[in-house]
C-alpha cells in the first residue's frame, strides 16, 4: 500500500493511475483500492466556525458498502472529507496490543 497523506494506491506501475483523497471522495470504496487494509471510509468534518451544523452533525460517520459512492455531506470541499478507515492489527492476524489500548501516561492524575 502507497499512502503518503495525499495520494491511495498500489505503488507498483502495474496498477491503475493513483488519485487523490480528494479526487475519490465521489468514488466507491471499491475505487479506492487496497481492501486488504481498508475496512471503510470516516467522514471527518472541519472543525472551523463556519462549518454548517449539518455537517459536523456527521462527523465519524462510517460507509461500509464497497459498491456505492459514500453521501455527499459536504458541500464544500473545505467542510469535510471522507477518510480511510483501517483494519485493527487484529483483523489483518497480527496477535499486538492497538495503540489505542496502550494507556496514556499523560491522562493519569497526578496526586
């Protein structure tokens, strides 16, 4: 897998021409390639003032059909964008603690 921030592919010329985030954000999932790794697409609004309501209303919305185009909830490219959404190291047979999992020192409470 070839991620980058900006661009989703295979990195070998053998395979179709990598687009953008942005260009696959009206593409189905099956569009986006990789699907050894990606369970799904998140939608992740901007949090700025001028987001309208309904959008961050949707924020961490998850579309899971591989042969659909996810909705249309911004209007705007500058309100949100559909995001990626990875297997667990436990869904692609690795036997590790997720980072989730790992406590955070810095959330203790100190006394």
């Amino acid at each position: 897998m070839y991620f980058n921030g900006l661009t989703l592919g295979a990195a070998d010329a053998s395979s179709p021409a990598r687009k953008t985030v942005g260009e696959l954000q009206n593409e189905p999932m099956s569009a986006w390639g990789n699907n050894d790794v990606i369970t799904g697409l998140q939608f992740c609004a901007t949090m700025q003032l001028r987001t309208p309501l309904q959008v961050l209303l949707r924020h961490g919305e998850i579309h899971t059909d591989r042969n659909t185009k996810p909705p249309r909830i911004a209007l705007e490219p500058w309100e949100g964008i559909w995001l990626p959404r990875l297997k667990t190291l436990r869904e692609l047979g690795l036997d590790m603690v997720e980072p989730a999992d790992i406590p955070d020192e810095f959330s203790k409470t100190r006394t």
